[in-house]
C-alpha cells in the first residue's frame, strides 16, 4: 500500500479502504461508475463488493476509435436520466479513454461535479491518470478537445493488471522507460534490464515511475515549459501510431512511441547530447521489449506531414522534446529533416 501526495489530490496504490473513505467524505447525492466492457467484467466486480452506497453504471465500448464527443454525449444523457447533479461523483474506472474521457465529461456536466480515476491499464497509471489530462479525439486529431483538471483522487490496484494481455503490459512500460530516461538515469537502466514482466514488484515500480511524472506535473500543471519533457518519443511516436491505425501492422501506443524514442533518442546523438554507446543502448533495450519493427515507419513525407498535426507545434514549426542526457529531458528543440531521415534509417538498421 502507498501513497503519494500531488499538489491538489492523492494518488493511493493497492489501497480499497482509501476509496470508500474518500466516497463517505464527500457525502455524494449520487455515483456513477463508467466502465466498458472489459473493466465490467474483470474490474467492477472488484470496486462493487467493496462500495458501501448505491450506484449507477454507464458502460462504455472500449478502444480508442470511443474516445469521441458522441460518446460523451450518450454519458451525458444518461447521466441526465440517472437523475445525476453537480454533486454526483463520477468513477472512471478503466485504462486511458474511460480516465480521460470520464473525466471529461464529468468536468463539465453541469459546470463540473467530482469525479476521481481508477485506472485499470499499466498506461493509465503510470501515465493517462496522473496530471489532469482530459478530453477527446476530434476529426481525427487525438486529444484535441479537452481541458486540464485534476482528480478529487486517483485510486490504483495492481490486481488489475493480471487480467492484461501482455501487449497492453508491453505498451504501458514504454512510458515508465520514458520516466526514467527524462528524469532518472537509475531507473532507465533498472527498468531496462527486465527479461519478463511476471516477475516484478509492480506495486514499487508503479510507485516509483508515478512519482517521477507527478513531480513533473506538479510542477508545471499547465504544460507551460518543463511538463512538455513528457513528451520524449511521442512527436514520432504519435506519428508512427496515426500512420499504422487501420491496418494490419497495427501499434499500441507504447510500441509506437517505444520506435519514436529510439528515434528521437538518436536526434538527441545528433545534437551531440548523449553518445553513440548510448543510443545504441536504448535502441537494444527497446528491441529487447518490442522487437525491431522496421516495416511500421511511414517515409519521410509522411511522417512530416503527420508530425505537422502535433499539438506542441508552434507556428508551424514542429518541435520535439529530446534528451539532454540519459536521465535528463529538455524541450522545444527544431531539427532538420535530415536529422529525421537519419534517425529512420538508424531505426532500420540491423544491430
Ligand atoms: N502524457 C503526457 C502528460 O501528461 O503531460
């Protein structure tokens, strides 16, 4: 069981009672957990035994294709005919679309009512569920609309992710390798040096990757300058994972951003902040975890052309967070498209 504390709310791993303590504290005049399929059968039953007051289920589809402002219209209405008020709670109970939708929604239902996130995916803990991150996909851009609040409180139970498929646990860890390569060059080569995810203390690991973000969101909440670091690997990344949707070479999130920070890894070489010993380390480990993908890289038109779509973009300009060093993030950083081109075929390259 651990805690950390944010500057406006608490994170609680692995601890039930926490959450009705919060529940009776805030003496609700209604619940409504959303879930999709998936959190309905393996999750809920988990959070139903343990509640002590009444409560009302909005059941979602799952998968990223959801995350859309008709969704939240449908949550919207029912959450109407659940008769819900701005003193409701709403419980996001599941991985980064019921966390960021959820809270979404809740956020502006009537102005806002509570709303806390039980993430249920190694992603949504580590990363979706600590920081405010809210919103929807829209016309194709992911996130595009949303808001910045925070959680009355997250709630996280490892128990939850024994009923993931490998590929999600896969996915989520790109983001604690991300932690550790902005922020804490340790736990890069701690998390690094993995040979299988059974065998881990996923309490401590959560802990400790949890803790690397919510120092870096506490910070700088509104993304004004340090918070932008968290993005290492997804201005590639984001590209990659946009250019094999809907086809049969298909990425999570974290294999793509995994590719994108090999590559990105290999702009922060070129600009003479880490070495080529270490680039290469990266680019073994993640091949290690992802295997070498070389087939799921759009050409270099495409890639900039769907690079341009990023949200960090700034007059046109795209702009990356890089490494300073293993350990240490920066952000705002312009590079060629040269650069870019040899960061591809450095990808492509066999070890
Ligand atoms: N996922 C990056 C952030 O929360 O800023």
């Amino acid at each position: 069981m651990k805690k950390i504390s944010c500057n406006t709310y608490n994170i609680h791993i692995n601890n039930w009672d926490a959450v009705n303590e919060y529940i009776t504290k805030g003496n609700y005049s209604s619940i409504i957990v959303i879930v999709d399929e998936n959190t309905f059968e393996h999750c809920l039953p988990s959070l139903a035994g343990l509640l002590l007051q009444k409560f009302d289920i909005i059941e979602i589809d799952s998968g990223e294709i959801n995350k859309d402002l008709d969704t939240c219209k449908g949550i919207w209405e029912t959450m109407i005919d659940f008769g819900a008020d701005r003193h409701s709670l709403c419980i996001n109970l599941g991985g980064g679309v019921i966390g960021d939708m959820g809270g979404f929604v809740a956020s502006t239902f009537m102005r806002g009512m509570d709303f806390i996130q039980l993430p249920t995916t190694l992603l949504s803990q580590v990363d979706a569920s600590v920081g405010g991150k809210l919103g929807v996909d829209f016309n194709g851009y992911k996130n595009l609309i949303g808001i910045i609040k925070n959680p009355g409180a997250v709630f996280m139970f490892t128990e939850f992710l024994d009923t993931l498929p490998e590929e999600q646990m896969r996915s989520g860890y790109a983001e604690v390798i991300k932690h550790g390569l902005i922020k804490d060059e340790d736990a890069y080569h701690r998390d690094t040096s993995i040979n299988d995810f059974s065998d881990m203390d996923w309490e401590q690991l959560v802990y400790d990757s949890v803790l690397i973000k919510k120092n870096i969101t506490d910070e700088d909440p509104e993304e004004r300058g340090l918070r932008k670091i968290l993005n290492f690997g997804h201005t590639i990344g984001h590209a990659i994972e946009s250019h094999n949707l809907d086809t049969p070479t298909h990425l999570l999130h974290g294999e793509a951003i995994a590719i994108g920070m090999v590559m990105e890894a290999h702009l922060s070489y070129q600009q003479g902040n880490i070495t080529e010993s270490e680039v290469n380390h990266i680019k073994a480990s993640i091949i290690n975890i992802y295997g070498h993908h070389t087939d799921r890289i759009p050409d270099i038109d495409t890639l900039i052309s769907l690079m341009s779509k990023d949200k960090k973009n700034k007059g046109g300009v795209i702009m990356f967070s890089l490494l300073d060093k293993i350990g240490v993030g920066n952000y705002n950083q312009e590079v060629s498209e040269d650069e870019i081109l040899r960061s591809i075929e450095f990808w492509k390259k066999t070890i």
